[in-house]
C-alpha cells in the first residue's frame, strides 16, 4: 500500500509546531545572559518553523491517523528536517555577528574562528543533526568562544532528543487522531514501553523522570566542583547522553578526578530505560538486578571498563593505575552509553595516541549502546542479547525433534517459537543494515581521508552513528564537505534505528514507480 502522504505531512507538521517552542524558550535564555544580538536569530528561526509547521497542519488537518508505515516515514522525515530546521540560529547568529547590523546596546561580540564557522550553511546543519540526534560530534573547533546563546542551543536541542522530538510532541501537543495514533508516532521513534495505558500520560511520566534526572545530575556536578554554566549545560547534555560541551577539551578540561568520577553515574543513569528509572523511583530498587537490561548495562560496562584499563596498562599509557582505571572508565561509559563525553585524547587525526586494539574495543562499546528504551543509540543491549541467544537457539534447533516445543527464554519473557523468530529476524535485518550503512560512511571518509588510520576512520563513522560524539581527531571544521554530509547522514540512520528510513526510500521509490513488483 502507498503511504498516505497527506497524514505524514499534518504530522511531520506538529512536530515542527512543537520544536519552534524550543526557539522561543531560547530567546529567554539569550536575553538573560544580555546576548540581544542573539534575540532576533532565534525570533526569525521560531517564526520559520511555526509557519512552516502550522501551514503543513492546517493543509492536511483532516488526514486519517497514522498506520505503521506513516508513521515510519514521519519520523525519518521529522528528523530530517528539524536537523536541518535547528541549523538555523547557528547561521543566523554568525551572520549576525558577521554584518553587525544591531545598536551597540545588543551587545553584538566580534567574531572569532569558531562560530565564523557556522557562515557555512552546512556547517550549521551538521551541528544541528548532531545536537538532536544526540551524538555530539562537532565542527566547533574552540567551544569556550561560542556565545552562551550557543552553547544553550547546543545543550537544549541534544536533551529533547535524547528523549525524542516525537515524545514531546505527544506530550505537548495531544493528537485529535486519539491514543492509537499517537502510539503509533511513539513506536516509530524506537520505543515501545509504556509506563501508563495512555500514551499521552506515558510521555508526560518520561518527562518528569527526565526532568528530575537532569536537575540531580546538575547537582552532582555542583557539588563536585563544577561552575553553575558548566553544570547546566553538561548536566543536560549528560543525562541525554549526548555529550555537547562548553569546553573544547570536554571533562577533561577540568583534570580533575572527582568530576570524572562524578560524571560516570550521570552517563549510567542515561543508559537505563525509563520504566525502570520509574520503579526505581517508586521504590522497586530490585529492578537495578531484575531487568535484564539493567542488569547487562552494569554487567557491560564494568567488564569492558576492565578490559579497556587492560589494555592501556599493558601499553603503559598513563602514570599510575588509578588513572588508567579512571581513563578506561570514563572513556568505555561514555562510549557505551552513547554519551561521548572525553576525559582523555584518544586520537591526533593523523598521529596515534591509543592503540589500535584500545580504539576498536571502545567502537564495540558504541555498537552495542545500552538498554533500549533509554536515551542510548546503537543497537541496544536488548537485540545483542537477541541476536547472540537467538543464534545459538537456531543452532540448538537442528538437534531438537520435529514433536519438540520450542521456546526462547529472554531475561523473564518466553517466546513462542512464532515470537522468537520475528524478534530475531527483526534483531537481524537491523544488524545488517546498520553494518551496511558503516561500511559506507567507512569507505568514504577512508577516501576522504587516507592519511589516518583505519582505525580511526572506523572510530568516527562508528561514533556518528552510534551517536556517540566521541572523535579520534579526523572530524572538525576542516573535514571535507562530502565527509560532513556522510557523517551527517550516518547520524539521522543511527538515531532512528534503520528501519524508518528504509521505509521512507521505499515509500519514495513506489511514489516514483521506480520498482516493479515480483
């Protein structure tokens, strides 16, 4: 069947309306840090989106709720275009700050090389996919020199979409269409866990769990040492696991030990799936064992801690134990929860500083993520386990008997055998094509840029689409445009989990008549 264009369209539509509140929200945030010059970037930016989102409700304000394939193609479009759409301040702002064309009393700074970056349209685009996707990866090269209207933007627009753009939406703008409609949106967006029946009180519950994250993770990072800016934003950008920093060196900036430390449990917190954090709250603590995510996020991440610091220490890297633990620590949390906070280089572009077997045993990290429904990309912890218990239960199926019962055991759930094999087909097709669309970005950074290791190359394509943020030093203002453009893709295919955009090329491919059916 087509996909009905005109639903796909109301809702990409409200999403739109949605993200523009974000802008005027910013504009607050601009004005208090008597950054004027910055107030009419984000009005101009807000009016664009409101326009453009309220016009795309209003044409197809009677479409019929979204079936599964709309809703699919929404979300691939959604993000797309709020990618490009957030790029929006990013250029305004540097150009106004380039013209100068405000009273002196707007307090427009002079310009400097960092944020003169963001004149290139493409530039601004891949910050915005970053900051939303949730990776972190930037083209900033001195962070400390962007405007605090910025450095908010950067931060804002990473935590709502470490919960999801789809997810405010719903919570701030109820469907007419109903719940199911909603729903629908809500699982296109890689989530399925329902914390409430209703969909709408699931989202609002998300965001009050998120909200109270992120101000005890501000906290924690007051009470460690951090300035209250500092605090604000890396809170933020902690708990969505997203990784954006007001400091071009990152936690690394401060050297000091207690603030690394500190960081750890906010990057865990992120890695934990919202249902759980919401009967941990209630007071069911024995779901940090029960769940079997839960369970294989600490699992996971101590003993490949272990080993990174293994690693390193055999390679004699850092001064003491201790710091290698710290590093190995840090590092291997943030790589595998997504989070791409740094604490330590782990790359010169061209020069090695980790050894290749450090660097890809941290890219494993960043390919399994952790627990789905969490604020983590990458494959998630869920379909690992999927993939690996599946396989063996495939193997073991050639020994049972035709008469046997069969059955696949996942944490406490107990698959039919029906069940098991749409789960580990599912868990399959998305492997191969994440692995599919790796070795593409791969092979044209390699291109781009041979002078670095392959490791490397591998690191950063991994990290993009892991939506990561972490980099061995190849991206940067300099990279190539056709490299940014790769990485920007590989960051919209790994956030939405492969299988929406492959619905969106297919849904393009049949409107264009461009295949034909066997």
């Amino acid at each position: 069947m087509i996909v009905n264009g005109r639903t796909v369209g109301r809702d990409v539509g409200r999403i739109v309306q949605a993200i523009s509140l974000m802008m005027v929200i910013s504009v607050l945030v601009a004005a208090v840090n008597g950054e004027f010059f910055a107030v009419p970037a984000f009005i101009i930016s807000a009016l664009v989106m409101a326009a453009l989102g309220s016009g795309l409700v209003w044409r197809y304000q009677d479409a019929e709720p979204p079936e599964k394939r709309e809703a699919m193609v929404t979300a691939a479009t959604a993000w797309g275009l709020i990618g490009i759409l957030g790029g929006l301040p990013f250029l305004l702002i540097a150009w106004t700050i380039q013209l100068d064309p405000l009273p002196v009393w707007m307090n427009t700074p002079a310009m400097d090389e960092t944020t003169a970056v963001f004149l290139n349209p493409l530039d601004a685009v891949f910050e915005s996919m970053s900051g939303f996707t949730g990776t972190g990866l930037t083209v900033a090269e001195t962070e400390e020199q962007l405007p605090r209207s910025l450095h908010w933007w950067r931060s804002f627009i990473e935590w709502v979409g470490g919960v999801g753009v789809i997810v405010l939406t719903v919570a701030i703008l109820q469907r007419g269409g109903g719940s199911s409609g909603s729903y629908t949106l809500y699982e296109s967006e890689a989530r399925s866990e329902k914390i409430h029946p209703s969909i709408v009180t699931t989202v609002r519950e998300i965001w009050k769990i998120f909200v109270g994250l992120t101000l005890g993770s501000i906290a924690l990072f007051l009470l460690a040492g951090m300035p209250l800016w500092d605090a604000i934003n890396h809170g933020m950008t902690g708990i969505a696991t997203g990784g954006f920093s007001v400091h071009s060196a990152s936690i690394g900036f401060y050297d000091s030990p207690l603030i690394e430390y500190a960081t750890v449990p906010v990057m865990v917190a992120g890695s934990i799936a919202f249902p759980i954090h919401y009967l941990i709250f209630k007071g069911e603590i024995r779901n940090l064992y029960a769940d079997l995510q839960t369970r294989w996020v600490f699992i996971w991440f101590t003993a490949g801690s272990l080993v990174l610091t293994g690693i390193l220490y055999a390679n004699g890297q850092y001064a003491t134990l201790e710091e290698t633990f710290r590093v190995a620590l840090f590092q291997f949390v943030s790589a595998t929860s997504n989070t791409g906070f740094g604490s330590a280089s782990i790359g010169g572009g061209t020069e090695q500083v980790w050894s290749a077997g450090a660097t890809l045993w941290a890219c494993l990290g960043m390919l399994t993520g952790g627990a789905a429904g969490s604020t983590v990309s990458g494959l998630k912890l869920i379909r690992v386990v999927t993939l690996v218990k599946g396989t063996v239960w495939q193997i073991q199926d050639v020994f049972r008997p035709q008469t046997a019962i069969k059955y696949l055991q996942i944490g406490e759930r107990r698959l039919s055998e029906e069940q098991a094999q749409r789960e580990y087909t599912e868990a399959t097709v998305v492997f191969i094509l994440w692995i599919t669309f790796l070795v593409i970005g791969v092979a044209v950074l390699r291109v781009l840029s041979p002078a670095h290791p392959l490791e490397y190359v591998i690191f950063d394509v991994m990290s993009a689409q892991s939506n990561v943020g972490l980099s061995s030093g190849i991206t940067g203002p300099d990279m190539p445009d056709t490299a940014k453009a790769m990485l920007i893709l590989n960051m919209w295919v790994g956030r939405l989990e492969i299988i929406p955009i492959a619905v969106l090329i297919g849904s393009v491919l049949q409107r264009l008549d461009l295949y034909r059916r066997g």
